[in-house]
C-alpha cells in the first residue's frame, strides 16, 4: 500500500469547499473577537441590572454556596444552558420565588425537571432552611431587568410603532376586546403580586 492513491476530481471539490467554509469561520471569529476586544463599548446591550439590600447580599452568598449555578446563570457568572435568573426579580416577587423555592410542584401546578421531591437532582433546594430560602428569594427578586427587555414583564416605556404595527396586525379583534393592553396600565413595578392560583 505504498502508493498513494491520487484524489478524485469530487474530493478536490468536497475539500476545496470545506475549506472555503472552514478560512471564512476562521475569518468571521477573529474579526468577531478583535472588534470584542479593541471596542470600547459592549456589544451587548445590558438590560439586567441589580441593586442589592444586606439581605440580598446575604442571599447571594447563601446562592453560591448552594451551587445553584450548576444549573442556572446569575450576574453573568453560571451555566449557559439557560435557565438564566437575571432579570427574574422584574416577573415576580420575593414571596413568589420563595414559594417557588420551598413547593415547586405545588407551585407550579405540575411535574417539575429538576425542582421537587428526590431524586430530582435540585430536591435538596426545598430542603434548605426557612431562613436560607427567605434570603435567596429577596437576592433572586433583586435581579431586575429593564422594561422592555426578553426578560423583563414590562413594555419599554413609550409607544413603539413597531409594537402599535404588530398589535394592529396581529391581534384578534377578539382579543382586544378580551385583554387589556399592558402598555396602558400604569407602569409601576410591574411585579407580580400573587400567584396565579
Ligand atoms: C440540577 C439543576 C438545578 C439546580 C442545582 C438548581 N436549579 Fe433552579 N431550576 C432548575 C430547573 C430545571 C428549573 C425549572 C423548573 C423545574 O423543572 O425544576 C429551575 C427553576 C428555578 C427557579 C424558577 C424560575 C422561573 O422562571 O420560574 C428558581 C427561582 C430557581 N430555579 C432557583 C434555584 C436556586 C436558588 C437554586 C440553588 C439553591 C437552584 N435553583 C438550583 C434546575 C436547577
């Protein structure tokens, strides 16, 4: 087997191709990081933010103690998998999430993935003492996200003509007459008092 056997016409092409691709991802990722790098302003905009109370500090403490983050993502640090709770403080209260915290499935109204009862792999979150779970709850409800982020519950503040399009659109007469549009309630916190029960 000592001589090589030449390519074929197909493979050169095949080759040629991947490495077309191949130089251009190359290209893309080094473009992508010097201008990452050299910029002086983010490339994301931040729409989490957070200001925390001594009991949110504390929580926060307990939080990274419990290794939550092997699961979730907080003030960037975490999984990437999802399960991302900045911003989570602008959806719900502390008393929601403390609830969340301490009966999931009760909570939730239905099976949960990892929150629960063993073996579930989160079951030991239910089990932490009242006092831990009351201050991981208010430093989760002290991750806020700007109004009209993915992440926040809130409109941004002021009309959009996109969104005013897409509702004209979109939306079911029905609908209008069913629902009341949120970007007319008066923005206040915009955090869910209660839970939905
Ligand atoms: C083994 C993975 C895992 C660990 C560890 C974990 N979680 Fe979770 N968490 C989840 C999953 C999955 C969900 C979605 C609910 C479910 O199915 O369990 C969730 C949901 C949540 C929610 C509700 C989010 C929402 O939008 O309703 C909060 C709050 C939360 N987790 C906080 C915590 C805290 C605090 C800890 C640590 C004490 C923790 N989690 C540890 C996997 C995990």
């Amino acid at each position: 087997m000592s001589s090589k056997q030449p390519l074929k016409s197909g493979e050169k092409i095949l080759f040629i191709i991947f490495g077309v691709f191949f130089a251009l991802a190359m290209i893309g990722y080094i473009v992508l990081e010097t201008v990452r790098l050299t910029s002086d302003e983010p490339m994301y905009t931040q729409t989490t933010f957070f200001d925390f109370s001594e009991d949110g500090l504390k929580g926060s403490e307990i939080y990274r103690k419990a290794n939550c983050n092997a699961c979730h993502r907080a003030l960037r640090a975490g999984t990437s998998m999802g399960l991302s709770l900045d911003g989570l403080g602008s959806k719900y209260t502390a008393e929601r999430i403390e609830k969340f915290l301490r009966e999931p499935e009760k909570y939730y109204h239905g099976p949960t993935i990892d929150h629960g009862y063993p073996p579930k792999e989160a079951a030991y979150v239910s089990r932490m003492s009242d006092e831990e779970l009351r201050l991981m709850a208010i430093f989760i409800s002290e991750l806020k996200a700007d109004p009209g982020s993915s992440v926040a519950k809130t409109p941004p503040p002021g009309r959009s003509e996109f969104i005013d399009a897409m509702v004209g659109s979109f939306v079911p007469q029905e609908w209008k007459e069913k629902y009341k549009d949120i970007r007319d309630k008066p923005q206040e916190e915009g955090v869910q008092e209660k839970a939905d029960e």
